[in-house]
C-alpha cells in the first residue's frame, strides 16, 4: 500500500517536472541575451517643401450682425422644410419661445425643439429663414445690405445657391441677429 502512493506521488513529481521543462523552454525564445541599445539617433533634418502657389486670403464683409444659427439647431428637417422661405422676424424673448413652442405643437419633429436664451441684450432683431432646394451643397451669398437709421429700415438682400447634380433635399438656414434694430422695419429677400 505504500508502495501504490509512492508512484501517484512519483506520478505527479514527474509530470511537474515536465510541465516546468517545457515552460522553460518556451519562454527561452522570449528571453533577450544581447544587450539594449541606449544610443540616441541621429535627428534626420526636416524637409521643406516651398509651395509654388499662395491661396489668396478671402475676407468677409463684416456687417455687423451676429449669426445666431445655434438657435434653430435643434429643429428637425421636416419642420423646417415645412416653413422654407418664411421670413421670421423675432424682437424678444417670447417671440423666440413662440417659434420654439410653434415646432413642437406641430409635432412633426419626433424630439422636442431646444429652447435657447438669446438675451436682446443690444436691441437686437433676429431675422431668419430656411431656403430649400436640390443638389450636392447650398449656401447663402449677400449680394446687398442697405440700412437707413433715419427712416429706420434695413434691407438684406441673398443669394441662395445651390452647387452639383446630387438628388440631394437640401435646406440652408441664414439666422441672424441685427443689433440696435428695434422700431426697424427689416426686409430679407432671396434670390434664387
């Protein structure tokens, strides 16, 4: 009886042993005998490449207004499409929450529209709209901006464009707001 335990025990010394030669053996691939380089590289110099052709700088007309797009962000694409080509004219705050409450009353956005603060800080006038139209982009171009104080009348007038041959729908958003604009009479025209 003693002589059966021995050999379970011899058994398994056995098979340990292999087990630790074999993992000794695998891992030895892994091990690295030669010594690590602690020698920097030579920095490789940068290349310049000269450009043959400097783009022109465009500059933008500063017109004084403040786009103000971030304010209808939140609106989906089928209520705006809904309303392209109304010209919107906002002068305060519940004006502002009206056109928001207007979208989701109609319930064809499936997410509620983002009310947004805009402080009317300056005398402020927010004039917007949406163009819609087909193809690849859209943009809206100024062609003209006439101000009067006197008379106390401001005329935009745009350019909606449309570039490409993509069956693409496509609604541009111009959302301005027009400081020291209270009282005006403001016209927004499009072009198409």
């Amino acid at each position: 009886m003693l002589h059966a335990k021995l050999q379970i025990f011899h058994f398994r010394f056995s098979h340990f042993i292999k087990v630790i030669w074999l993992s000794l053996l695998l891992t030895s691939g892994c091990i690295r005998l030669e010594r690590i380089s602690t020698d920097t590289p030579t920095p490789v110099p940068p290349t310049f490449i000269q450009s043959t052709q400097v783009p022109a700088a465009t500059s933008t007309p500063d017109y004084g207004w403040e786009d103000v797009s971030y304010l209808v962000d939140s609106i989906c694409f089928e209520a705006a499409l809904n309303i392209a080509g109304q010209v919107f004219k906002i002068t305060d705050t519940y004006t502002l929450e009206a056109l928001y409450t207007r979208i989701d009353r109609s319930k064809i956005c499936d997410d509620a529209v983002k009310h947004i603060n805009f402080e009317f800080s300056n005398g402020e006038t927010i004039v917007g709209l949406w163009s819609a139209g087909t193809g690849c982009n859209a943009r809206h171009d100024v062609q003209s901006v006439y101000r009067d104080d006197t008379q106390q009348q401001e005329t935009i007038q745009l350019r909606f464009i449309t570039e490409g041959d993509c069956p693409y729908e496509l609604l541009q958003p111009f959302w301005i707001a027009l400081p020291r604009t209270t009282g005006f009479t403001i016209q927004l025209e499009v072009e198409k």
